[in-house]
C-alpha cells in the first residue's frame, strides 16, 4: 500500500519545472490575479484624472424640436366661440447654450489635484501587493526548498539503515543477534519511507499552491535551482529602520491620505467664494407669431390680433452669471471643521504606522541574527550527532552496544541533520522578512 501511494504522488505530478528564485518572482508579478486587481484600479484612476479635468472644459447644450401647432380658438367668459385664429401648423426650433465656470475658489483644481492623489495611492496599494507576493512566492519557494532538502537527508539516512540491516542480517545468520534487533532494523527503514513519501506528497501540494501564483499549469512540480547555502551582508538595525521609513509603500500610501484630506479641507473652504460663470445662448423659433391692435366695435374701439408667419424667429445672449450660497456662512464652518478632523486623524495614522513599521524592523532584525546563530549551532549539532552515529555504529558491530543505543545515535543523528537543513532555510526566509519590513523586498 506504501509503495502504490508513492507512486500515485510521483506519477501525479512527472512534470518537472525549474527555477530560480528570482524567475518565480518575476512570473509572479505578471501573472498572479491580484496584482491585475490593482492594475485594474491605477487605470480608474487615471481615467478619473481624465474625468475630473473634463470638468474644467465648457458645458455645452444644443436642443431641436418639431412639432404641429393648431389653429388659435378664442372663447368668452362664457366659454363661447368668438373666433378662431389660423396659424402656420409647421413649428420646430433650434437652440445651443454654453456656460464656463470662471471661479470657484479653486475647487475644480482642487478636484483635480484629489484624483491625481487618489491615483497614486492605487500605485502604492500596488506595491504593498507585490511586496506581499513577493514574499508569499519566495516562503513557499523555501518550504519546497526545505522539503526537498529534507528527502536527501531522509533518502541518506535510509541508505546507511538499509546498509546497517545488510551487517545486522548477517549477525543475525550467525547467532550474534536476536530477531527482533534485525525487525527493529527493517521497521526503521519503513518509518524513513513514510517520511519521505510524506516529504514528496507536501512538495506535490506547494507546488500546485504555487503554480496559481506563477500562472503554471496546476500538475507541474516546481524545482528550485539554486543552492539553499548562501552569504548575505547584513546592515545595522538603524540602517533597516531608515530603509522603511523612505521608501516602505505603506508609508507613503498614509503620507497620501493626510493629503487627501488637507484637500478635502481646501475644497470645503471654497464654499465660501461666489461661483464666478460665463454664458451664452442662441435660440430659432418658427413660426414668428405677431400681435397687433385692429379697429373693433368695442368701446375702445380696438382689439388684439395675433397672425403668425412661416418665418424664423432667432435670439442670443450671452453675459456673467455669480451666484453664491448665503447659508454657507454659518453651515460650511461645520464641514472645515469636519475636514481638519479627518486630517488630524490621517496624521495621527501615520504615526502609528511608523511605529508599527519600526516595530516590524526590529523583530525582523532579530529574527534574523536568531536565525543565523540557529544555523551555526545545528551546523556544530550536525557535527556532533554524526561523531557520536559512527561510534555507536563502530561499538554495535564489535557487539560493544545494544540496539537501542544504535536507534538512539541514528535518530539523533537524523533529526541533527533536518534541523540543520530546516536553519539553513529559515536563516534565509528571515533575511526576506527583514526586506519585506522594509518595503525593499
């Protein structure tokens, strides 16, 4: 059963995909999903940038009718018939008006200069993301690192216990050793077999994990290229700290809401200047329709006629049009108020954030030194787990030490080895997280 799983892990996943670090990274950020989210809201952004200096463009309004016009039926008081009236039936007209706003105290500036702002903030929301991918591609790459690193030491360790079963089977054959011994041999090397098919199935599943990410068909199985082993130069803490505080995405994306909402207060003040405007119009109208005085036998003596013509009446006009709202005099002070509130709040944010982003710095830093003394004490652990293995071992075969002291050796020397391979790994996701609380990563 053991060895059809194996298989079916193995046979699930036969095709091979290797990479650097840096190309998965790189396919990373062209392909993952979100990074295409954010895309998506930097062109909203631009296309707002567009819209709201459309706005400092003309209006401009044109409108044309058709319609059938009746003849003019007078009625007296009564609501009798006096007389009707035959116009031109045919009437249609024509008009276009334009306007252009002068001033506003800036607010359409202003309006402008928000959105430009907002723009950015997508762009800074976008490298937070692709920070937060890198990171994400670069952990999972070390997992597949480490498990793959843990199958070589298991697949070792199985060699020497298979090789250790061989002697203890001969022993066995001339009466040196019991059975048990030798069932004790043969069930180690079947608990290194369950470890390393565990080991592949975990490397098949950070894979297919990973694959969604890199945009790689989901049943590959991804090879790192590049050794685990590795040299950095590590700056002091305070070098780190300055790092952040220049150029970490989440500090200038605060730095930009406490613009946004100086604006938001710059835009309120100018509720209270008079919207300044230019217009004008022209207007054609048929049919022209004519009012006169003519002779009746009323004790006037004269009466009103209308009579209307098949020609076309035309108008235009144009001038300066102010109009300003007089509540904002004691309404909009409420609404400054509100914006220099919202303003204190973003810049208190920030201070936060700066906290937040120091506090991440130092851990990080530490972190890393930890991890670089881990990897120096189980490189000395390794050392000495596999002395004390090749002594035992040498002591068993002259019969000077008993199977549990054999066990004992090769399990200490099996996990001395893991936990040297799993620093090695860790020491290096620690120098990404230490980029990463950065900004830099």
């Amino acid at each position: 059963m053991i060895i059809f799983l194996f298989g079916i892990s193995v046979a699930g996943y036969a095709q091979e995909y290797r990479l650097t670090l840096e190309q998965a990274i790189e396919m990373g950020l062209q392909n993952h999903q979100q990074l295409k989210i954010s895309a998506a809201k930097i062109d909203a952004g631009e296309q707002q940038v567009r819209a709201m200096r459309s706005q400092t463009l003309p209006s401009v309004s044109f409108s044309a009718s058709a319609f059938y016009l009746g003849d003019v039926v007078t009625l007296d008081k009564n609501w009798s018939k006096l007389g009707e009236l035959e116009m031109e039936h045919f009437g249609n007209t024509f008009g276009m008006q334009a306007s252009q706003l002068l001033y506003k105290g800036g607010v359409l500036r202003k309006s402008i200069e928000i959105a430009e702002l907002q723009k950015q903030l997508a762009e800074l929301d976008m490298a937070v993301n692709e920070q937060d991918i890198k990171f994400l591609i670069a952990s999972n790459y070390l997992d597949i690192h480490k498990l793959i690193n843990q199958t070589q030491v298991l697949e070792q360790n199985k060699v020497l216990a298979e090789q250790m079963l061989g002697n203890i089977a001969k022993m066995h054959e001339e009466g040196m050793v019991t059975r048990n011994e030798l069932i004790r041999a043969e069930l180690q090397i079947k608990n290194l077999e369950q470890f390393i098919l565990t080991m592949h199935n975990n490397h098949a599943i950070l894979s297919n994990q990973l694959s969604y990410a890199l945009g790689l068909p989901p049943d590959v199985l991804i090879i790192p290229l590049e050794n685990a082993n590795f040299e950095v130069t590590v700056q002091s803490q305070g070098y780190y700290s300055d790092m952040a505080h220049e150029q970490h995405p989440v500090l200038q994306s605060v730095a930009k809401n406490i613009e946004i909402a100086e604006k938001n207060v710059e835009i309120q003040r100018t509720n209270w200047f008079p919207a300044i405007s230019a217009f004008g119009g022209y207007n054609m109208q048929r049919p022209t329709t004519i009012s006169y005085l003519r002779p009746s036998g009323s004790s006037l003596g004269l009466e009103t006629a209308s009579m209307s013509m098949p020609f076309y009446n035309n108008s235009w006009q144009a001038g300066i049009n102010l109009s300003f709202n007089l509540d904002n005099l004691y309404k909009n002070r409420h609404q400054v108020n509100l914006g220099k509130s919202q303003a204190r709040v973003a810049q208190e944010a920030l201070t936060l954030a700066q906290q937040g982003i120091e506090i991440g710095v130092n851990a990080a830093f530490l972190k890393y030194r930890e991890a670089e003394q881990q990897a120096v004490l189980m490189n000395e652990s390794k050392a000495l787990a596999n002395e004390n293995y090749e002594i035992v071992r040498a002591k068993y075969l002259n019969q000077l030490a008993i199977a549990a002291e054999m066990t004992d050796a090769s399990n200490a020397k099996l996990n001395a080895e893991l936990q040297y391979v799993n620093a090695i790994i860790n020491a290096l996701f620690q120098y990404y997280s230490l980029l990463k609380s950065t900004g830099t990563l």
